[in-house]
C-alpha cells in the first residue's frame, strides 16, 4: 500500500473541522465505540484503500481496519 500524504490529511480534517464538529460532541459519547464499512454499490474500480485508513487513524490511532480488497480491485456490483 503506498504512503498516504499525511500532511494533506491532516490538514483536510483541520479545516474540516473534524475534531469540532458540535453535533457529535453534543451526542456521542467519548468512550463510543463504533463499527463500520463500505460497499461498493456499483461496478467500479477500488481506490483510495491507503488515504481512508490513514485518515481514520489519524482521528483515532487505536482504530483496526481490516481491508477485504485492494486498491484497483475491479467490482462487479
């Protein structure tokens, strides 16, 4: 999996606001811990594997991303 540009991420969810969103530090706890994936719902190509990791644990470290695909994996879907 290549390096994914950190900087650029961080400075996307910096100016997103990603850490300050009053919505979900109003209702989510904390300690919540959650589940999540995604599906391709059309044929394509997958892209994109190493930036979406690397921006998840760049808001939590402690976060598991198990990849099921690689990046330019063709779907049928």
């Amino acid at each position: 999996m290549p390096k994914p540009p950190l900087d650029l991420i961080r400075h996307a969810l910096e100016e997103d606001g990603a850490e300050a969103d009053i919505t979900t530090l109003c209702t989510v706890p904390a300690d919540h811990q959650a589940k999540a994936s995604i599906i391709a719902r059309q044929a394509g190509i997958i892209a994109g594997l190493a930036v979406a990791t690397a921006t998840s644990r760049e808001l939590n470290p402690q976060v598991s991303v198990e990849l099921l695909v690689a990046d330019y994996t063709q779907t049928n879907h």
